[in-house]
C-alpha cells in the first residue's frame, strides 16, 4: 500500500478576478523506500503539487492521503511534524544555530526533546558526514555542507515521507551529485518514500521512477 | 535540553539585540529616575512630618501644607494637654524668617522652633552641637543645606535673623522642606521674641503624642471638639496633605507621568519596531518553523521569550544606570529615591511593555505561508 497516495488533486488560484487552475486532477502514489523524480518545467504547478504533498498548502479539491489516513486541513502542522520531512532549494537553515542544532531544534518542533534529540540529531549528522563539522554555523558551511544539514534535518525523526524541492539548484555538479547519492543511500537505508521535485537530469540517475508534470497534469 | 532558538536568534545579531536593550534601558532609566525624582521631592515635602515622633498634628483650620503654616492662639494647649490620652503636647512654630548674610545679601529661612526638640526626637541627624543648648540664649542650629544659598558658615559663627545676631550652635544634615529654603532651629520663645507682631501669643502647631494604649481617633474627635477653629490630622493624613498640596499646586504629578507615559512610549516603539524588523528578517526562518510542524505557538513562543529577554537585561540596564544615577543627583541635592517596590513594578512594566510591542510581530507572524519556504 502507498504511503502517500492523492486522488484527483485540482489546485486553483484566484488572480484578479479570474481563477487559475494550477493543478487538473492528479492521482499520484509513492510507496515505502521508493525514490520519485518529478520533472517539469517551470510554471508546470510542481512546487504546488509538492505543497500539497507537504500539507503546507490544501487542494481545492481532492485528498491527500498519508499514511493510510486522509489529511484532514486542521491537522496538516500535526502531519508534516509525524510524517513528513523536507529539504529545500534554499536550505532554510536556522543561521543561529550550528549543523546539530538545527537538526535537535526540528526534533524539538517534533516534540522529541532534550537527551532523545541531541542522540538521534548525532546520529543523522554523523550519517550524513558531517560528524565533524556538527557544531559549525550554516556560514561556516560549504553549499553542499549545508545541504546535507537539511538532509539530515529531514532525515531526523523518523518521518516516513522525505520532500525536496530542487535540492542540488544551488549546489555545483560534483557536490550535487554527492548530496544526491547521499540522500538515496540514507532514504533507502532508512525504507523513507523520496518525492524530489526537480530540473536536474542527474536525478533521474537516483530516481526509481520519474513522473512529468506539465501544465497541472501528470504525462 | 531543547535547543533555545529565540535566545540564540536574538544574541545573534549583536547591534540589534543592543539597540533593542537600549530602548528598553532608556524607557527603564526615564521612569525610576522620573519617579525616583518625584519620590525624593515628596519625601522633602513631608520629611520633618515624618521625622517629629508626633502622633497627632493639630494646624490652624485650612492649612495647606506644612511650610505654610497660619498662626493661632497658643493657649490652645492646654485644652489639649488636659485630654485623656494625651501623653504629652508642645507647640511648635514653623515660619519663614529673613537672614541677613556677612556678604549684605538677604535670604530666606524656614525656621522650627520647639520649646524641646530632643522630646520630639527631631531634627535627626545632628553632627555638630546640642539641641538642648537652643534653650539657652540667642542660638540657632542650621542645616547643612544652608551652604549652598547663604555660603559657607561654621559653628561659632553669627548670622543675623531679622534683625538680631543669632550664635550658630550646631549643624544638622537632611533636614530639607520641599521649598528649598534652608530649615534653622531654634527656641521656641526665641522665633516668638523675632517676629512679635506675628508669633506673641501665637503658635503654628500643636504636636500631640498619645499615651501607650490610646484610641487615636477618640483623642482626636475630642480635641476637633474642644478646638473647633483647628484641624487634627493623624502624622500620615498630614504628611499625605503636605505632599498633596505640591503635587496639586505645582503640576509636579502630572508632569512626573507624562514623562513615564513618553519614555514608556519611546521604549515600546522602539523595542515594536526592532522585534518587527528582526520578525521580517526572520520571516523565512519563521516559514520553516511552519513547514516542519511547529505552529503559531511556536513561533509566538519564540517571538514573546526575545521580548522578555529584551525587557529584563533593559531593565538591569536601565536600573544600573538609575543606581549610578543616585550620587551624581546627590551632588546637585536632588534626591533619587527607589524603593523596592518600584524595582519590581518597573521589572514587570518593561516584561509587559515589551510583549505589548510582540504583539505587532504576532499578527505578521500569524500571516505567514509557510509555502514561502519554497520560494527562491
């Protein structure tokens, strides 16, 4: 059974006075430790699908079912702290906290605290190498440092759904292809369902399956 | 422990935290110094009030306040001394004299004159001299305060009071009325013999103590009784009345706490306007509280902790600098009285003071999308 399924997912915009569908009714499924790549050029209403996916925006119709259980719109803080975790193009790091605490603070958020978070934020860290470099700054990281914060910080808790939005867009080749081999290594090693929305063909390259979005529909 | 994102947020960028302290401090240093003042001008106003060991004041029916006493018949007394309860009763005379100073200048004096001031306890702080030596000739005791009209003065030395030269006898220390004018001690026969057509046969006060056990308002109500041209009023109802009268008079409230209202202003738009700032610089960090669960109250808990924190190191700020304040106003004989109560009134008003300006980043904060974390 997939761990994140959607049924006729429809997202429209009101612009003015005119209403812009987004999203046309996509049926959408990932199962447990799968890697999907969704592909689509810009303005093809991906980064909404992922929203929608992330419980961070609501459809305008259509359900979003996770885990078994359908989204209700009053819980979605409740799902994205249980079951999801994400990764973003820009990194979001907190720039106060070192690479550890960052990913303890997102354990906290997740109502892990004190002793249980600083061991599982140790362990995600020094799974994404950067054992050494664990009570550094974002500032004092490198791009792909920096990533791999926000990977481990995805990573921490145990959430079942991994989401990255354009997650090698600020990072040079060579690093991006390190990062995304990292983040299919600990995502299959940890059976975590992976949804990278993405321009990067080298995704395709870690992706068990890619899905074309284009113009609000999947092709 | 759980990692403190609103402390580190904050201590973070340094400049902003300071200024943020500072506002604070400022608002926090205007009000106890503000206050402080006032406190230390009304403590003047009431200070020999307070001082006298008197239980009960009997005045001249309307006087306003202590300084500017009215005379009356000073046989009065004895329907006073007579009452049960009475422990025992003296007149005391209160009243501005002129002096005439060695350089030729004239200025003013504000004399307290008792037939026995060690029975009442006042002036307190004597440093040099007897009072007891006042009933013995043409002497006066002078406060320190005097220096700084009439010049330098030592004991031995003459000035002449009305017209007639006074020995100075002693020195006191503290001993000020809210007027400023210097406060002279002296025999109470000695001030009547000065000023005749106005003090002979005539009193300003009568001080009353009671017997141990007496009921304080029967021993009034019987003196209003025996003495219905004259005013009775406990030591606190008098001190109250003298301290009113300055404030009502002299617009000294209400300029006293239009200065709070405005440093308090200054101090929340400041305080508002540099945790607004931070929250919109923050603005994406706040979005990716969001996006990994945490809700409003999260953030709202982040954003009311810098405001607390901001308050109490403004408050040890700002209350540091009151402290520091206090002998420097010394120097220029102004009195900065903080009592304990207004440290922990003024502690409280910067907490709330400062979650009051929260509140403009709450509602920012309560608009968020966290969707903005997936925006370049």
């Amino acid at each position: 059974m997939a761990i994140l399924h959607t049924r006729s997912i429809e997202k429209h915009f009101q612009e003015g006075r005119e209403v812009v569908p987004v999203l046309k009714g996509i049926d959408f499924d990932v199962d447990r430790g799968e890697i999907v790549a969704l592909e689509g050029p810009s303005g093809s209403g991906k980064t909404t699908f992922l929203s929608i996916l992330g419980c961070i925006l609501t459809p305008t119709s259509g359900e979003v079912v996770i885990e078994g259980t359908p989204v209700h719109e009053k819980r979605l803080a409740e799902v994205r702290r249980r079951s999801l975790g994400f990764v973003f193009q820009q990194f979001n790091l907190f720039p106060s906290l070192t690479a550890l605490e960052n990913v303890e603070y997102a354990l906290n958020v997740k109502g892990i605290k004190n002793r249980d978070a600083r061991v599982e934020a140790e362990r995600v860290i020094e799974a994404v190498g950067l054992g050494d470099r664990q009570h550094f700054l974002p500032r004092e990281l490198s791009g792909g440092q920096k990533q791999r914060v926000a990977i481990a910080r995805a990573l921490a808790g145990s959430a079942p759904i991994l989401l990255a939005d354009e997650p090698t867009a600020n990072l040079d080749t060579q690093v991006g292809t390190q990062v995304l081999e990292l983040f299919r290594a600990l995502a299959k090693q940890e059976n975590r369902a992976l949804v990278i929305v993405t321009h990067d063909p080298k995704v395709r390259t870690i992706a068990d399956r890619v899905v074309k979005i284009q113009d609000g529909a999947l092709v | 422990m759980s990692v403190d994102l609103a402390t580190r947020s904050l201590l973070h960028d340094k400049l902003r935290f300071f200024i943020t302290v500072s506002g604070v401090a400022f608002a926090v240093t205007l009000v106890f110094v503000q206050v402080g003042l006032f406190l230390g001008l009304m403590s003047n106003a009431s200070l020999t009030i307070d001082q006298i060991d008197a239980d009960l004041w009997v005045t001249s029916r309307n006087t306003p306040n202590v300084d500017f006493a009215h005379t009356f018949p000073e046989t009065s007394i004895k329907r006073v001394r007579s009452l049960p309860g009475v422990a025992r009763a003296d007149n005391l005379i209160v009243w501005f004299m002129n002096v005439s100073l060695p350089t030729g200048a004239v200025e003013g004096t504000e004399v307290y004159a008792l037939e026995n001031f060690e029975r009442w306890n006042f002036p307190q702080n004597v440093v040099e001299g007897e009072l007891a030596d006042l009933r013995r000739g043409p002497y006066m005791v002078l406060d320190d305060s005097a220096k700084k009209r009439w010049g330098a003065f030592a004991v031995g030395e003459h000035r002449e009071v009305l017209g007639r030269r006074l020995k100075i006898i002693g020195r006191t220390v503290d001993a000020k009325s809210f007027t400023t004018t210097p406060l002279t001690f002296m025999d109470y026969r000695l001030a009547q013999a000065l000023n005749e057509g106005e003090l002979r046969g005539n009193t300003t006060y009568i001080l009353v103590k009671l017997a141990p056990g007496a009921d304080a308002e029967a021993v009034r109500a019987e003196i209003r009784k025996r003495l219905p041209y004259n005013d009775v009023f406990t030591r606190a109802e008098w001190a109250k009345r003298s301290r009113s009268y300055w404030i009502d008079s002299t617009g000294l409230g209400l300029n006293m706490y239009i200065t709070v209202f405005l440093g308090c202003l200054v101090g929340i738009v400041v305080v508002a306007q540099t945790l607004y700032t931070s929250t919109m610089e923050h603005i994406r960090e706040f979005g990716t509280v969001k996006a990994i669960g945490g809700g409003n109250g999260e953030i709202y808990k982040i954003l009311g902790k810098q405001a607390t924190i901001a308050a109490v190191a403004g408050f040890a700020l700002g209350a540091l600098q009151a402290f520091a304040l206090r002998p420097v106003m010394a120097k220029i004989d102004l009195k900065l009285i903080i009592p304990t109560q207004l440290y922990v009134f003024v502690l409280i008003g910067a907490v709330v003071l400062c979650l009051t300006a929260a509140m403009i980043s709450f509602r920012k904060v309560a608009s968020i999308d966290p969707a903005l974390v997936f925006r370049t």
